[in-house]
C-alpha cells in the first residue's frame, strides 16, 4: 500500500496543547494538501502502520505549515506521530502541465544519448537550487549528473520509461 503514496510532508513536533502540528512541507501544492478536509495518511517511517486523518485547519508559520486534524484534539494523542511521514495516495495528484514531472514519473527512466546509446537509469533527483539534477547510474555503478535544462534534456517519454539527452562537453 504505501508503495502507491506519495510523501507531501514529515510531522516535525507538536504545536500548542490541542493537538497541532508541525509539519515540514515536502509538496509543490501545499495550499491543495494541507486545505481543510483534505484527506491525508499519517505514516509511521518504521512500521509502515498508516493512519487516514483529515485536515480541520492549517497556516503557514515559520516555512512550516501547522496542521490540525479532526481525528486529534490534545497534545497527549499527537505527540506519538513525531517523525511521521504525510502521504497522499497517487489517485489524488494534482495535474501538471506540459513538461513537468512528478519525482516518482522520473526515478527509473532509462537514459539514452541522442546518438541512442544506452546511459543508464535515473536513480534520484537533486534540488540544488537553480535547476534539479537527475542522476543517472551507469551500468559500470558510475553516476552521471545531468542537469535539467532544455540544452541537456531533448526529450521525456513517462509512458515508456524513457529518456533523451543530449551529452555537453564535460557531462562525462
């Protein structure tokens, strides 16, 4: 089951004495899951139990967004949820437009050059800053690290897993 979640946040602590809580947002729509009556799961990271809560309130505070769940009204039955993951189910992703991706669509494309030389597989993506990186593990167990610019990325087929580069000097 939680193969098919997505993480949108981690329960970083409490917050007051009815039952809030911090949470670190891990989500580019943080206004659509965090909105009032927005069904969430709870995870715990080590067990895997889940928990379905849905959000009552929330606001930002802090680069974090405090978040009160129906399901909890006292500091007593939230503490235990420190450390906790926030997760969404796949079905619920908010559309993209054209040429964006969600992280899960990318990690384990299979990277081709543009002459069809087969590079490698995507196995994360860095966010440094001014533009992800996808990074490639070559058949060798080298990585390569591919920034994702229009220069670089020629084109990202979701469907088939598959992915055209062009290489720049140095990218080797």
């Amino acid at each position: 089951m939680s193969d098919s979640l997505l993480t949108v946040g981690k329960i970083v602590n409490t917050h007051g004495i009815r039952g809030e809580l911090k949470i670190l947002s891990h989500t580019d729509f943080p206004d659509v899951r965090f909105a009032k009556n927005s069904l969430l799961q709870i995870v715990n990271p080590d067990t895997m139990e889940i928990i379905p809560v849905h959000v009552e309130s929330s606001r930002l505070h802090k680069n974090m967004y405090i978040v009160k769940f129906k399901e909890y009204n006292n500091i007593n039955d939230v503490e235990k949820y420190k450390g906790w993951m926030i997760k969404v189910s796949k079905d619920q992703t908010v559309d993209l437009e054209e040429g964006e991706y969600y992280f899960h669509e990318i990690i384990g494309c299979r990277v081709v050059s543009e002459e069809g030389e087969e590079l490698g597989v995507i196995t994360e993506i860095l966010t440094p800053g001014a533009n992800d990186v996808w990074v490639v593990k070559t058949p060798s167990g080298k990585s390569i690290l591919l920034p994702v610019i229009d220069d670089v990325i020629l084109d990202v087929n979701v469907a088939d897993q598959l992915v055209k580069v062009h290489l720049m000097e140095g990218l080797l």
